[in-house]
C-alpha cells in the first residue's frame, strides 16, 4: 500500500513550534507576516454587525534545491475560501492563465532565434491583488495582537486561497520549461516506489483497462479508498502536461477511472511512476534551425472499451482524449482528430505571427495524417453516403485547405509520431516516437551544445547518433577507431536491453583531423 509521505513538514503551528526547527519555522512566520504588512494586506477592527468572519491557517513546507538540501523554510498565511459566501464575500473568480504550449512555444522561438531568455519571479504575488468586497478574516493562529484578541483582519488585499485571489492578482498586472526532473523524483518518493523495479514503456502494449476492472463489492471498494489515486494521477498529469508528451496516453487511461479505480488501474498507475523513476532525466530540447508549424494528427478508432469512442492525439501542443462523440468508421475517426489538430495549429500560428520572429510562419501548415480516405475527405466530400451525419463543426478545415492555410499531407504509419498519444505501442516504436518529439536524455542535450561549439559538420549518421543495428557489424570497427583517436564514440553506452544510447562525436582534436576522423566514419555508415 502507498500512502503519500510529508513527515518533514508540520501540519499545525503547535507541531512546527515544537519541532526542532521551531525557530526556522518561526522566522518563517514572521516573514510572511511582515510581507503582509507591507503590503498593507489588512488593518485591525472590530467586526461589524451581521458580518461573519472567514478562518485561515498556515501552511508550511520545506523547499529543497535540486540537489534534495533544504533551501529554506517556508510559511503561508491562506484563508478557509470554501468558508466563503457568493454574492458577499466573492462574485467572480475566473482568471486565466499561460497555457503550457505557449511556454514551450516560446523555448523553442528562442532556441531557433539564438535569444537570451529571462525569467522573474514575484515575492507573496497574491498579496498585490485589491479586493472589491468586504472580507473579514479571523487573526493568525499564535501571532494573535495582545490587548486587541476580539479584533478582525478587514482584508484590503487578497490574500493566498480566497476565491477571487488569482483573478484579482491578474487584474492587478493586466498583463521557462526545461526538466521537471525533481519534481518527479519528489512523486516517485512520495508514492513510494523508488525501489521499484524499472520499466521501458509507460503501458503495457496489451493493456485494456475498462469499467469491469472497478471495485465489485463494500469490501473492494473499501480497500482502493485507502490507495492515493487521485493524489497520483494529479502529479503525473501536472509532470505530463509540462515537458513529459510521452506519458500522455497512459496518464489520461488512468484519469478517466478516478471516481471508482480497481487494483488493475492503480497497477496502471503504478507503472507509469516506475517508466518515470527510469526517464527522470528525459527533458525536452529545442534546437536552431527554421521555425515552421508542422501537426501531426491519429485517431485510435473505438478504442475506449467502455464507450467505443475514439481517442486522438495531436504532436505540437499535445493531448489525448477521449472525443464526446462515437466514431462510425475509421475515416471518421480520423477526420476528426484532424479537425481538432488544426485548430491548435492555427492557434499556436497566430501566437507565432503577433510575436513577428518569422516570415516561414506564414506557409500553409502542414497537417500529417496516415488515413487516406480522411485526407480524401477533407479535398472532396466523397463519401457522403457514410459521412452526411458528421457534424458541421469538423468541416472548417476544408475551407482552410481551400483557402491554402493548411496543406493535408500523407505519412506511413511507421512515421506517425503522434500514434503513442492514442493507445500502447511496441518499445522500438514507443521510443522512436517521443525521440521524434524532441524528448532527450540530460547527456545528450548537453553534448549537443558542445557539438554545437566545433566548426566542422559530421555525417548525418554519426552527428546524429547511429543505433547498433544501423552501424551493425562494423560496431567492435567502430569503437577502434574511437579509441585510436581518443574520442567517445557514438552509442558508447549500452542499456540492459542490449540497446544502445545515442551519444554524439566530440572532441577537442584539431580541426583538420577531425576532417580525417570524419572521412573514416563515413565509411560505417549502414
């Protein structure tokens, strides 16, 4: 059984102050109280007739470097929000927020644009926001004023976990990603499965999980209600929707089964934390070079077992859900999924064009798609007979097509990068697939930038990394040669699978021999 584990981190104020740490714990307070004052978050007054006060408490958590060392201690004052009554002490509460594709959208402008890029951080954000309504806020537990016990907070500013804090704060400023490494080594501990033993693929290819796998009985259900589910899907989907595109399909499996999940899904879910605590360094790389829109779009037709609905899967900005409606036919599945594709990618386009980085961005986006008869379609409405009852709103991207915004093009399924978004593929495939998305190890980013650092190009095959199957068997020439001139060779390192890691040529050798160096690999090449 796995339970969540925060022992570091005090559930009270009696627990802090009694903890060893009581004085870090104390500062902490402190400062977060005085930040408070500076901010002139409250004034101290009697509570008005009629009116009720809202409760709060403290929240404190260790924050760690990335190294595990603890960085510093720190305490947040956050108000009892669901105490809150619509209409007077909140009216609205949207806000609205950066969008993951935008930040990575924006890595990768700067990667080809050869930027430099800043990043800022706002010290108690929340507490800059005005209010529009009267709040009164109970004083903070243990820093209670001595004389003035019977006081309230009157709250000017928002403070952390009311309703309308985050809009507030939004109103008040109207207007990256690299690796999440520790932050899944945080879950992996959390959830206890860092001696668990490692995996290659997020999800077993023969997996099908389904209704039937639920909870049976009182007693079934009363054993899972024990396991944190919930607490797991929620982490891996904030890891997923980060920088990890290749657990996409396997943490939204898992999501849809929150409300009543059997062994069989937690064992899903479990699976997925053991393929992270062996990719934890798999990060995403953007790199120079032209900046151009391309999507690539597949549908899995009928696919979900308890409903037979599609799931889709898009590579750019990417997702994978289940669609609302039920797919009559593989073409229809796939058409739509196209049609969901296009949107994101004239959206992300229109991003790019406000920006002005490019003049390639304004070429029709290419749209890459393995079913011919759904690119059929989108051209000419031939099969009208078994498409009439498709519904008007999967249209639109005909008309961009038309009017040469999106061009339709054809890819072998071998080559569909998206197709690990709709269900389980082989290992061989899988890894392929999310390589093709940019999904690196932390060596190779880092070899790649001292690539980049040489005037000389290799061959294709050898800059880019060659597998052992495609050196074959001139593998034991190979490492001679990098041995007879003092380099790392490429896939210098083997994994338990017998398969080869990808590891760029360097070296500090001058350049002229390392034109000679280059001549003879030339000659490996499959």
């Amino acid at each position: 059984m796995c339970t969540p584990n925060d022992e570091d981190e005090p559930t009270s104020v009696e627990e802090a102050l009694s903890s060893s740490a009581r004085n870090e714990w104390m500062a902490a307070m402190k400062d977060e109280l005085s930040s408070m004052e500076k901010n002139q978050v409250c004034e101290l007054i009697d509570l008005p007739p009629g009116r009720k006060t809202i409760g709060n408490k403290w929240v404190l958590k260790v924050k760690r470097k990335a190294d595990g060392s603890i960085d510093k201690y720190k305490a947040r004052l956050v108000a009892k929000g669901y105490t809150q009554l619509r209409g007077v002490d909140y009216e609205d509460t949207f806000s609205p927020v950066v969008r993951f594709a935008s930040i990575r959208l924006i890595l990768a402008i700067v990667a080809q644009q050869d930027l430099e890029l800043f990043h800022m951080d706002v010290k108690t954000a929340f507490l800059n926001g005005k209010l529009d309504e009267e709040i009164y806020m109970a004083q903070p537990e243990g820093f209670e004023v001595k004389g003035h016990e019977r006081k309230v907070c009157h709250l000017k500013r928002s403070i952390y976990s009311l309703k309308q804090s985050s809009r507030q704060w939004y109103f008040r400023f109207h207007h990256a990603i690299t690796s999440i490494e520790t932050y899944i080594k945080k879950i992996i501990e959390r959830f206890r499965m860092h001696n668990s033993k490692l995996i290659d693929t997020p999800m077993d290819k023969a997996c099908t999980l389904t209704t039937d796998h639920c909870p049976k009985n009182d007693e079934e259900k009363n054993r899972m209600s024990k396991v944190p589910y919930a607490a797991a899907v929620g982490s891996l989907m904030y890891a997923m929707l980060c920088t990890r595109p290749d657990i996409c399909y396997a943490v939204g499996l898992v999501s849809r089964y929150q409300s009543n999940p059997g062994p069989a899904h937690w064992n899903a879910v479990k699976r997925i934390l053991r393929y992270l605590r062996g990719t934890t360094d798999l990060v995403l790389c953007y790199h120079g070079g032209d900046l151009r829109l391309r999507a690539y779009s597949d549908a899995d037709w009928g696919a979900d077992r308890d409903e037979h609905r599609s799931t889709s899967g898009g590579a750019i900005s990417w997702y994978s859900k289940k669609k609302s409606c039920i797919a009559l036919s593989t073409m229809e599945s796939e058409y739509v999924a196209c049609s969901a594709t296009v949107q994101e990618a004239v959206w992300l386009r229109s991003f790019i064009q406000a920006l002005g980085v490019t003049a390639h961005i304004d070429e029709a986006i290419a749209v890459h798609c393995e079913n011919t008869a759904a690119l059929d379609f989108v051209k000419d409405p031939k099969y009208h007979g078994k498409a009439k009852h498709i519904g008007l709103r999967y249209h639109f991207i005909r008309a961009l097509v038309a009017q040469g915004e999106v061009s339709m093009k054809h890819i072998p399924t071998g080559r569909m990068v998206a197709d690990h978004l709709t269900k389980p593929i082989a290992r061989d495939v899988f890894l392929s697939h999310i390589r093709s998305m940019g999904l690196r190890r932390h060596y190779e980013s880092d070899w790649a930038e001292k690539l980049s650092m040489y005037p000389w190009i290799m061959d294709d095959a050898v800059s880019r990394g060659m597998s052992r199957k495609a050196v074959g068997s001139n593998w034991n020439d190979m490492r001679a040669l990098g041995r007879k001139f003092n380099i790392t060779p490429c896939c210098a390192r083997e994994s338990s699978a017998a398969e080869l890691e990808y590891m760029p040529i360097v070296s500090e050798k001058p350049t002229s021999e390392l034109v000679k160096i280059t001549e003879e690999m030339k000659s490996f090449k499959a």
